[in-house]
C-alpha cells in the first residue's frame, strides 16, 4: 500500500495549523504592544499612584501606603479568596462590574489571569488597584453579558476582605 498521500494529505494539514498558530501569536504580539503601550502611557501620565510592575507580565498594581493589609497568608491556586470590587475599562472608566456591598468568594486558581498575580501582592484586609492588558483578563473574547469588548485593558479596585486555605 502506498502511504505517499496520506503523509502529503498529513503534512498539509500541519503545515496548515503551524500558519494559523503562527498568525495568532502575530495577533498576539500586536495586541500585547498596544496594551503594554496603553498601560505605560497611563503609568507615565499618573506619577503620583506610584504603579510597579509585577515581574514581566505586563500588569501593574498600586498599594496605597498602609493599605497593604496585614497577616501572613501564603497564596496557592486553592486559595479562596473574599474580595469586593469595581471593574473598568482603564481607556474609557466604563464600570462593567461592581460588587457594592456584596463580598463574593472565589478560588484564586479561577479567577482571571491578572488577579492570579495581582492579589497575593496584598495581605487580609488590603486594597490594591490592578492595571492589566487584555492577555492577563478576557484577552480577544468580548464579555457581552457585561458589555465588555474584545482585548480590553482592565483597571481594578479591590479589597481582600478574606483569605481561607
């Protein structure tokens, strides 16, 4: 039997995946530029927060001075987390979501990249303000049931009212 056109038919189809993987991290790439761009411009623009960056993900976050909280909770993926919090587009201040005076609970394993990284830079009782590109929140899938586009750059509020290992 000759196995010439399946192993044609096969290299096609990879080379076919390797373009489309290839565009979207072109995609990707282009996407990070803009963000990261966004979030230094708005950086540079507002000294006084005094933002740093989180390693080299790209999301920065600011602690007021003494707002940091207090304890010595270690962070993992099964960590649940208390927290109250007011989402924004940072380029529009467009409030897509807001938890009032409700305080959900949630697993820092399934929460939104950014958050991963961002709450465990605060302590119980803390208040941090997260700054993230899209790659690090709903990246190019817009939240409709929220009204939030596609590869939007988020601004967070939050307070870690509780942690529970």
């Amino acid at each position: 039997m000759n196995r010439l056109p399946v192993l044609l038919l096969l290299l096609l189809v990879c080379c076919g995946a390797c373009k489309k993987s290839a565009d979207a991290l072109v995609q990707y790439n282009i996407q990070a530029g803009i963000d990261d761009k966004i979030i230094k411009d708005y950086v540079a623009a507002h000294p006084e927060d005094s933002a740093k960056r989180i390693d080299t993900t790209g999301v920065y976050y600011i602690v007021k001075s003494g707002e940091g909280g207090s304890g010595n909770d270690l962070f993992t993926s099964s960590t649940t987390i208390t927290v109250g919090f007011t989402g924004q587009i940072l380029t529009t201040g467009y409030t897509f979501a807001q938890t009032n005076n409700f305080h959900p609970s949630y697993t820092l394993g399934s929460v939104i990249r950014g958050w991963q990284v961002g709450i465990p830079q605060i302590k119980k009782g803390g208040k941090i303000r997260l700054l993230m590109p899209s790659r690090y929140a709903y990246g190019p899938y817009a939240q409709d049931s929220i009204h939030l586009p596609a590869n939007s750059v988020l601004d967070f509020n939050i307070q870690l009212y509780n942690i529970t290992n």
